[in-house]
C-alpha cells in the first residue's frame, strides 16, 4: 500500500498515531520532503485560475473588503462583523 500525506509539523504526534493502527506494525519507508506551497497550489488547474482571479481582484480592488483588526478579532472569535 501507498499513501500520500501532508500535514503540518505540529500534527506529527497524531498522524504517528494514526500510522500505527493504520499499518498496525508492518515496516514503513517514509519520505519527508518539504512542501512548495507556489507549486502545490498551481499544480490544479481550476485551483491556478481561481487564485489567478483573486490576486486581479486585490490588485483593482474588486470583490474585497476592509476591515479593522478590531473587527478581524470578532472574526477569530466567531461573533459576526
């Protein structure tokens, strides 16, 4: 069997873990190379021309919004703006 993970560093004791009950102790070859977000998110084509369309909004300031930190820490705590 071969399976493709990614995960983020602070994840690693879980994802241990979960490869224990997974391959419940067959030998394991595990490769750890480190993620080239750039590549990765423009290696999916309806990906590429999603962010291709965001970064034109942003740069006319089309579909965009601003907001006060006050306002994105209402945000991070869940209460609507």
């Amino acid at each position: 069997m071969t399976a493709t993970y990614q995960i983020q560093p602070n994840e690693l004791n879980q994802f241990i873990e979960s490869l224990r009950k997974s391959f419940k102790g067959s030998p394991l070859k595990i490769i750890v190379e480190e993620i080239d977000e750039t590549t990765y998110l423009l290696s999916n084509e309806q990906r590429a021309k999603r962010l291709e369309r965001a970064i034109k909004n942003v740069r006319e300031n089309n579909n965009t919004k601003t907001i006060t930190f006050d306002e994105l820490d209402e945000l991070e705590k869940g209460t609507a703006i």
